[in-house]
C-alpha cells in the first residue's frame, strides 16, 4: 500500500518562525513529516490559506480530505484566527471543548488548539501557545499526574501540573535576550570568532547568582578587558549567564526538559550544575502525544 494512502488526519505547528507538519494514520502513528521555515512572519498579508495549500501540496501532493489540527503563533492575534486563551488551571478537556473550528477553502475542516494565560497572585499575566500541547504530551508520556517542565528556546517557559491540571507557568526571554546582546550591544561587538569553551560556559553559570542580571552582563566585558575571560569566549560566558540565571527560577529539584537535543543539554549541564537532575524528552514526541489526547477528548465529548 502506498504510503499516501495510510495518512487519515494531519498535525501542525505553526509558529512564528516555523512549520511542522505532521501526517497520521488512524491509529495514531506518524506516516510522515515536513518542517519548513515558513512561520507566521513569512506570509504575506495574511495569506493562511493560500501558504498551506502551497506547503500541503508540495509535500503531500493529495491533502484535500484530510482534517488539520493545529496549534502554535497560528492561533494567535497575529496568525490565522485569534482563539481565546483557556485560563489556568486546565486541562486537557478543557482544550478540547475550547478549540475552534472552521472549514478549508478545499473543504476539509481545521481545528486550532487554544492557548492557555496565566494570572498570577499579583495580578500578572503570562501566556503560552503550542507549549500546552507538548506538556499534556509530556504528561502522557511520562506517566506522571504532577510534574515540572522547563522548555528552553526563544521564549523559554518553565510549567508546573498538579494532578494533571496545568496550575501555573512563566516565561524567561533566555535565548532573545542572548541573540540581542550578542548582536546588538557592546558585549559583542568587535569579537573575534568565537569557540566553543565549556569552561566559560561554567563561569557563567557560576556568577549567575548574582541578583543584578544587568549588573552581572557586564562583566562579560569587564572580564576581558582584565584578562579573566578569552575575547573568543564571550559568548558561552553569556550563554551561562543567562541559562544559569533562568534555570534557578525552577522550583523543584526534578525537572523535565523538552525541546530540541542541543540546547537542552546546555541547560541540562546548568540544571546538574546547581544540584537539579533532569529527564529529556523530544518535543516532536511530546507534541504528537498532546495532539492525540486533545483530539481523543474531542471525540469524547460528541
């Protein structure tokens, strides 16, 4: 049987900057999948549509009859649709009876996957889209009600479940705030090439405890300019830093890390560093188990 002919439903998503696509058989098992970088920023004038049928077409040839499920940036003011947050605590019922629904120009139906917001005892709020998906995954996958997740990134986020609700959450602008340092401040510029030193790396980590961070980020300069760091280190020194200083906002002495294997294991080597142990779970995997138990709750509640 051809290959093509197994796939029953797809899965998407769809970020600011990226595309994943997943493509399932009934039994829940991935035929095929693609990533394209063709985030949110890259369609023009909210051409949604158009862009998926290109993408669709071009890797799956025949896509009209299947269902999408999505979730991501594409559920978002600046995506597709806007759907409404799903406030904390929540779970997974609670994003299947809040998903929304419409028809494809081709006339397959698509789903989007809420979001979720979080107000905190201050009156703060924070907010996650496509996260969700991969913790109630990561729930599924690691057979546990009550949990603690870091997922490093751009916008990194650090969740806490309770008795499988998702109860609370916080975002650390981690890996932004080292690309806008690196690239745009004077503790990057004029660098030479710079290597790769785990010892810097560890430096960083160190002097992460520092309660100043933009006290401490300047010493990214100030140790070169009195030779207690290589100018060809700078980089993992920040990187250090940063990862150091968000990794000691985790609460619990266990943690999970989902996301990609490179940096995870930066903040893996943080996280021993200050005395927490780790697990590492692939976010493709945790994502594929979340969009499976949202759409079985789907269906629970036809």
């Amino acid at each position: 049987m051809n290959q093509k002919n197994k796939i029953s439903w797809l899965i998407l998503d769809w970020g600011t900057t990226n595309f994943r696509a997943f493509a399932m058989d009934e039994q829940g098992q991935v035929v095929d999948k693609t990533e394209r970088k063709m985030g949110l920023l890259q369609v023009e004038d909210g051409a949604f549509a158009t862009e998926l049928e290109s993408l669709l077409s071009e890797w799956l040839g025949e896509y009209q009859h299947f269902p999408i499920y999505m979730a991501g940036m594409v559920g978002s003011a600046q995506g597709w649709v806007n759907v409404p947050y799903v406030s904390t605590p929540t779970n997974v019922e609670s994003l299947a009876q809040n998903t929304h629904q419409f028809d494809l120009p081709w006339g397959a139906t698509a789903t989007i996957i809420p979001g979720v917001s979080h107000c905190d005892e201050h009156g703060h709020y924070d907010v996650m889209r496509g996260e969700e998906v991969q913790l109630f995954g990561l729930l599924e996958l690691a057979g546990k009600p009550t949990l603690e997740a870091a997922f490093p990134g751009t916008h990194s986020k650090h969740a806490n479940i309770e008795a499988g609700k998702l109860v609370s959450f916080s975002t650390y602008m981690t890996g932004e705030l080292f690309s806008a340092l690196s690239t745009h401040t004077i503790l990057g510029r004029g660098l030479p090439e710079q290597i790769s030193s785990n010892a810097a790396f560890v430096k960083g980590i160190e002097e992460s405890s520092n309660p100043s961070i933009t006290n401490q980020l300047f010493k990214a300069r100030t140790h070169r300019l009195f030779g207690n760091l290589e100018e060809s280190e700078v980089f993992d020194y920040l990187s250090g830093l940063l990862i150091g200083n968000e990794v000691r906002e985790l609460h619990q002495e266990s943690i999970y890390l989902v996301g990609g294997k490179a940096l995870s294991e930066r903040y893996d080597q943080a996280c021993r560093q200050l005395k927490k142990t780790t697990e590492y779970v692939n976010g493709d995997d945790t994502f594929i188990a979340g969009m499976l138990k949202i759409k079985e709750a789907m269906n629970n509640d036809k």
